[in-house]
C-alpha cells in the first residue's frame, strides 16, 4: 500500500468515526428531550404534595435540659 492509499483508508476511518459518535449524539439529544417532555406531562397528573404543619416543641423536664448540658460542658472540655 502506498502512503496515498493508507491517508485515505485513515481519512475514512475518521469520518466513519465522527459519523458515528455524532449519529449516536443526536439520538441522545433527542431522547433526552422526549423524556423530559413525558417527565413532565407525568408530574402535572400527580397530585401536588401537602406542606407539612410545623413539628409542635415537646415539653421536656429540667433533667434532660441538665443532662444534655453536662454532655455538652464534658464534650468541649476534652476537645479543647
């Protein structure tokens, strides 16, 4: 084979090549666009969500007021 004839074997490969990956790019592109339209279409057929009430306080005792602030005095004072 000459050099002519191996620029033009490597020339077709190339294009061959970038044909490919430029097909398979399109089609993604147009999935991917399909899927967002039937993603939305879906979302609007949902019912919307409830907001949730906000959580009530619970009443807690002196005891855990204090044990949690010893843990918290005793937790500082070693990572000083």
């Amino acid at each position: 084979m000459s050099i002519v004839d191996l620029i033009n074997k490597g020339v077709e490969l190339m294009f061959l090549g970038m044909g490919t990956v430029f097909i398979f790019l399109a089609i993604l592109v147009v999935v991917v666009s399909q899927m967002s339209k039937l993603a939305k279409a879906l979302e609007k057929n949902q019912p919307q969500p409830t907001t949730a009430k906000p959580a009530t306080v619970v009443a807690t005792n002196n005891d855990h007021i204090a044990a949690i602030a010893a843990a918290v005095h005793q937790y500082r004072a070693k990572h000083q």
